[in-house]
C-alpha cells in the first residue's frame, strides 16, 4: 500500500506540474513572467503549489478508503 501512494502521488505531481510549466512555454507567458520583478524560483512555487495541496487530496482519500476496506474486511472475520 504505501508503495501505491508513493506512486501515485509521485506520478500524478509530476505530470501535472510538468504540464503545467509546459503549457506556459508553448503560449509564451513564462517569458512575461520571468521578466516580472520576482524571483524565478517563487514564480515556480506559485506553480507547484496547486499540485501539492492536490496531492495532499489524494493522499488522504487512498488512506480513508484503505482504512475504510480494513474495517470492513474485519467486520467480515469477526
């Protein structure tokens, strides 16, 4: 299971960000947003934020519905 949410997360963080920076390389914005007065690393933090408060998401519904199939499947035993 934790094998699972590691790659789950790992994936879907990874693409989407990655998406995410591409799309705006292709339309020509990350020009206008590097050349804005902040840093070049906040502007990425402004990027992968979104992702991350995603994947926190999705952490906790894997573990919810695994804690969930547990006890049921000790609901069955007992």
């Amino acid at each position: 299971m934790p094998g699972l949410l590691g790659t789950i997360l790992t994936m879907t963080m990874l693409i989407f960000t990655a998406l995410s920076v591409t799309r705006e390389v292709e339309r020509g914005t990350m020009e206008s947003l590097l050349a804005m007065p902040i840093k070049p690393l906040e502007i990425m933090l402004g990027k992968i934020a979104p992702y991350i408060l995603i994947g926190f998401l999705q952490a906790a519904l894997i573990i919810g519905v695994r804690r969930r199939a547990v006890r049921r499947a000790g609901r069955r035993a007992a």
